[in-house]
C-alpha cells in the first residue's frame, strides 16, 4: 500500500464520523493525515486509523499546536 492508497483509505473512515469533503476541518485533517502516514507508515496508519477512529486525529492536533506556537512564540520554550 502507498501513500495515497492510505490516505484514500483513512479519509474515508473520517468521513463515515461526518467530516465533509471541502470544508475547513478536511483541509486540516488530509494535513494531519498526511503527517500521521509519514511518522508511521502507511500501514499502520490505517491500521490506527480503523482501531481508534474518533482518537485518530487528537494527538496530531495538539502535536501541530503545539509546533505553532513554538513557531510564534520561540522564548516560552515550551
């Protein structure tokens, strides 16, 4: 499985929860997705994609904010 075939895959199991194609939060997730198979793989980001669903996202989300605010704010060594 590459890639794309992942990201087909797992966006399709977002979207089963309501995620809609187009809309701000898909743009967002298709990132984190993204970032999600090229920290784990392919593999097993569908993997963890199908066993834990609604979870699949949050640690990525709070990851990026993290980096955001790094980003913006370099003297709070956070």
């Amino acid at each position: 499985m590459n890639k794309f075939q992942a990201m087909a895959q797992i966006m399709e199991i977002l979207c089963e929860d309501g995620l809609q194609p187009g809309t701000q939060e898909y743009k967002v997730a298709r990132k984190l997705v993204s970032n999600k198979i090229d920290n784990l793989g392919p593999k097993a980001a569908l993997e963890q994609a199908t066993r834990s669903k609604g979870k699949f996202l949050e640690q990525d989300s709070a990851e990026n904010i993290l980096e955001d605010l790094r980003e913006k704010f370099p003297h709070l060594n956070i």
